[in-house]
C-alpha cells in the first residue's frame, strides 16, 4: 500500500501539526511506501506573501529533516 500526505507551509509548525501529520506519517514510512510533499498551492488561500510563503515551506522542509 502507498500513503500520499501533504501539509500546507502556512505558518510555524505546532505541536497539533507534530502529532497530527508529521508523528503518524514518519510511522507509516516504516511499513509502508509514504510519499509526503510540502502542498504549497493550499496555502495560497492563506498566505499572500511570497517571502512568508519560502520561509514556511523551507521551515516544514527542516522540521520533516529534523523528525
């Protein structure tokens, strides 16, 4: 089975975020084919700033890598 799971770079990551998405995706990795992608076309609804939009899509980038 392959899992496809986004998460919208649309300000800091939280704890919700953790536990939410990245905690149960990073498990499902390990007994199955994850493809995770950073859905930076979602967060246009809410953010209209391309600086603030590189910023967050790099910091959900360096979060997954730190996980």
């Amino acid at each position: 089975m392959r899992i496809l799971s986004g998460i919208q770079p649309s300000g800091k990551l939280h704890i919700g975020n953790y536990f939410g998405m990245m905690q149960p995706a990073l498990k499902l990795q390990e007994k199955r084919d994850a493809y995770l992608f950073i859905a930076n076309y979602h967060a246009l609804t809410t953010v209209t700033d391309a600086d603030a939009m590189r910023r967050g899509t790099w910091d959900v980038a360096l979060d997954f890598l730190a996980c």
